[in-house]
C-alpha cells in the first residue's frame, strides 16, 4: 500500500490490519484524503483555480480548507 495512504490510515486512528475501521476513523480517514488533495491543489493550481475550488469542497464535503 501507498506509503502516504498508511499515514493517514495512521493518523485517522487505526491501522493497515486488514480490520475493520470504527465509522469514525473512516470519516476521519476521508477527511485527511480531502485535506491533502486540497493541500495538492494549492501548490499545483493558479489562484484563480483554488479560488473557485476551495468554495465547491466546502459544499460538497461540509469542511473548510
């Protein structure tokens, strides 16, 4: 598995087991994923881009960036 996919199943508070995750640490999980894709955006995107992006992941995923 992807080492930075391990990080994050790492800090959403389970491991690479195999075992189930409480719906909590999934929900969690998700949100890291988003927040490094944001993360991503910003450093690969122009202003105007991450300007009309950041807005729709609030939306869409109920989080700011």
């Amino acid at each position: 598995m992807n080492e930075q996919i391990n990080k994050l199943i790492n800090e959403a508070g389970t491991d690479v087991s195999g075992k189930w995750m409480s719906i909590d640490n999934v929900e969690r999980f998700a949100l890291l994923i988003v927040k490094e894709c944001q993360k991503l955006n910003s450093k690969e995107l122009s202003i105007t881009a991450i300007e009309r992006l950041l807005p729709l992941y609030k939306e869409h995923f109920g989080i700011e960036p």
